[in-house]
C-alpha cells in the first residue's frame, strides 16, 4: 500500500509542480497572446486620445466601448498570469473600467473638457497595465515586442 501512495505521490508531483511554477510566473506559452493584447491597447489608446485631443466627440462613444472589449480580453488573460500580476491587472482592468464608465456623463452632456479629464485618467491607467503587460512578457518564452510605450 505504501509503495502504490509513493508512486502516485512521483507521477503527481511533476503536474503539481508546473501548477506551482504556472501560479507564480504564469503560463510560458502566453507571450503571443500578451504581445497581441499590448498592441491592441495601445491602438485602443492611441484612437480615444486622438479622437478625444481633436474634439472629435462622435466617435468617442464607440472607442470606449472597444475599450471595454479590450478590458474584458486582459481580465481573462490575467487568470493566466502569475498570482502577483494577475492580482494587479485585475485591479487596474477594474479601475479602468471606472473611469470608461466616469466619462459617460460627460459624453451625454457633449461636454468636451470633462471627456479630456476623464480620458487623461483612463490614460494613466492604461500606462500601468502596459507596464503590468510587459512584466508579463518577460516572464513568458517568448520576447516583447511592438507596443505601447
């Protein structure tokens, strides 16, 4: 009986160990997803400032909502992180969902200045979840690549 419970103590053990080495580093094999999201947010951002910048408020209601699109991509994403950066991107994702959500008033009222503050915030946000994407990036197999800044 001791021998059978070491036996499956030994083929267990390599499965438990990836989950292990997988919650604190997260999945290897995420770079291309990672690097895909990474340049997507930042054609996100780059979009919304623009539109935002020029005062160009019609098309400022759809890019808000591809970025809720792209929030939702990176909240799922992050569940293949490690725990530390999961934790922090979920933060940032919910954070950044607050000030998408924050600019709607302001957009309903065509009031401009209120959609450049709002958008200024959403901006800092989307920096730390870069910043959180390349962290993530590093830890994979594969190498940063294109981008935000």
């Amino acid at each position: 009986m001791g021998a059978v419970t070491v036996l499956l103590f030994l083929a267990a053990a390599p499965i438990a160990c990836d989950q292990v080495q997988q919650q604190l580093t997260g999945a290897k094999d995420q770079g291309p997803a990672l690097n895909s999201l990474r340049t997507t947010l930042s054609d996100k951002r780059t979009r919304l400032s623009n539109a935002v910048a020029s005062g160009n408020m019609d098309f400022v209601p759809s890019y808000l909502n591809d970025m809720r699109t792209t929030l939702d991509s990176l909240e799922v994403q992050a569940g293949k992180m490690s725990i530390l950066d999961s934790q922090e991107m979920k933060l940032k994702v919910a954070s950044a969902r607050r000030a998408v959500t924050a600019a709607d008033p302001f957009i309903m009222q065509n009031d401009v200045e209120g959609v450049k503050g709002a958008q200024r915030s959403l901006d800092t946000i989307l920096f730390e979840i870069d910043g959180i994407l390349v962290k993530a990036i590093g830890m994979t197999d594969a190498p940063a690549v294109g981008g935000g800044s």
